[in-house]
C-alpha cells in the first residue's frame, strides 16, 4: 500500500468515532471506507483488468484457430458457442490467476495498514479491531465476486461478439435454452467465488501477523502452491478431501441435467470451515494485538 492510497480515507478515526449512538451509521461507513480502499488501488484495478483480458485472449485464439483446433473440454465448445467462453475462462483462470489476485488483496489487508501505522490507534480500542477485521473481511468477499464477475461479463461479451450463439449442450448430453445456460452460467460463477473464501481468510490471518504487504502476500501465495502440491500426490489421497483445492473443479456439475449438488455442496462447506477458522484466527490475533 502506497502512501496516496492511505488517504482515501483516515480509517481509524470512523472506527473510533463508531463507539457513540451513531455506531451503526460509522459501522457502515467503515465498511464503505474498505471498500473504497481496495478497488481504489492501481493493483487491483490493474488485476480486474488482466482478468478480463483472459477471456478476450482465449476468444482470439479459439477464432483464429476455427472450429477445426482439435481442443477439447469447454475451449472446444467455445466455435460452436460463445457461451462456453464464459466457462472456459472461468475454468482457466481458477487454477491460477484468480487465486493470485485473491492473495495479493488478502495479504494486504492488515500488514497494509500496519505498514502505515494506521492501526496504532485501532488497536488502542478493542470495540473497534472486531469492527475493522469484519469490514477487511466484507472487501475481500466482494473482491472475491467482483474478480469473478469480471471475467463473466467480458467472456459474455466477447463471446456474443466473435461466436455464434443459441441453445446449451450440456454435459449429461441434455440441451438446454441459451437464457438457462446463461444462468447456469452465472452460478458457475458464484460457486467459484464463494470458493475462493476458504484461500481469502487464510490470507487475512497471515496479513494480521507481519507488517510487511509483499511478507503476507508471498505467504499466502505460497500455502496455495503447497496445497496444490499435497492435491496433487496420489499417496495423499486420505487427506485429499479436507484440502482447500481439492473441490475447486465441483463447479462443472453445474452443467449436468440435473446438476449434481453433492460435489459442489460439500466443497462450499470445506471453504466455509476454513474461512471461518482463520477468520476466528485472524481475530484473537488483531483484539490481542499490540503494536507499541
């Protein structure tokens, strides 16, 4: 976090200022203030932009490359329908470059602020830290959805713009029109989303244990790496199924008739369990917190 973007707004004082009749007015003010902060950053702004270039990239390639590409999964379904485009990019920037722009905001989150002294007053009032983490953790989810979104929108728009487009094969074989398609599409959609919490608290309680943005952000980066590594090792296979990836690709179900709820469900319960024990970590750390 760079100086400029330390004035968007003087944070500790809504948090302090909360403590009075108004509480609720400046609670929300100070979620307002966060949210603020994160989409005001020059990073964040550059990443939205890098995610929803995926979907153009892919699209130029898949029309230059004309139907006959020999690419199979979702990107082979992407000349006969644009709509694949959304899920095509969806599905290839989950493994990486969503995950890359979660860290970087979660890592930042706290070792930000304190990087700038702005939680030495915070941490003087301990009716405020709950505040704060909460508001932390409300810009994080809405990046979460906003990063995803991103990539939707500009896959629905290139891919109306460059393929054809109409009813949905699905995978069970089944077809179904392009406006359910489309909705299913939105769910994929918010499944990833919500799969990316479990890996945005994990981020926030590393950012509540140094100072130094870059220290949380490769941590937080580097957990995933190594769960992806344990994900990856057949002899691991037992602990497989309590790893915060493991699940990520359940979101494909979606576009089965009828999709198959159990996969997705239980992969939405794993991210919650993970957001909230490091969520509840992150808090016993910023309420006992101590910076003088």
């Amino acid at each position: 976090m760079s100086p400029n973007e330390a004035s968007v707004e003087p944070i500790e004082n809504v948090v302090v200022a909360g403590r009075g009749p108004g509480a609720g007015r400046h609670t929300v003010a100070l979620f307002l203030s966060e949210l603020r902060l994160v989409f005001a950053r020059a990073r964040t702004q550059v990443g939205l932009g890098v995610l929803a270039a995926v979907p153009l990239l892919i699209g130029i390639a898949v029309r230059i490359a004309g139907e006959d590409s020999g690419a199979g999964g979702f990107i082979g379904q992407i000349a006969g329908n644009g709509l694949f485009l959304i899920v095509a990019s969806l599905g290839l920037s989950l493994p990486f470059f969503l995950p890359t722009a979660v860290t970087v905001i979660s890592g930042e989150s706290l070792a930000g602020e304190t990087s700038l002294g702005t939680l030495r007053n915070l941490l003087t009032a301990p009716a405020g830290r709950s505040r704060l983490l909460a508001a932390k953790m409300v810009a994080l989810i809405v990046f979460c959805f906003a990063a995803t979104m991103t990539i939707w929108l500009s896959g629905l728009i290139v891919g109306f713009i460059l393929f054809p487009v109409g009813d949905v094969l699905l995978l069970s074989g089944s077809t179904v029109s392009l406006g359910e398609g489309l909705l299913r599409a939105l769910g994929i959609a918010v499944v990833i989303s919500l799969s990316l919490l479990g890996l945005a608290g994990i981020g926030l309680f590393i950012s509540s244990l140094t100072s130094t943005p870059l220290a949380a952000m490769a941590a937080t980066f580097g957990t995933f790496i190594v769960l992806g590594i344990l994900t990856a090792i057949p002899q691991l296979h037992a602990i497989h199924p309590w790893l915060l990836i493991y699940r990520w690709q359940s979101f494909a179900d979606l576009l089965r008739d009828p999709p198959y709820w159990h996969e997705i469900g239980r992969n939405l319960l794993l991210q919650a369990g993970y957001l909230v024990v490091f969520y509840a970590a992150a808090w016993a750390r910023i309420t006992s917190r101590d910076i003088t």
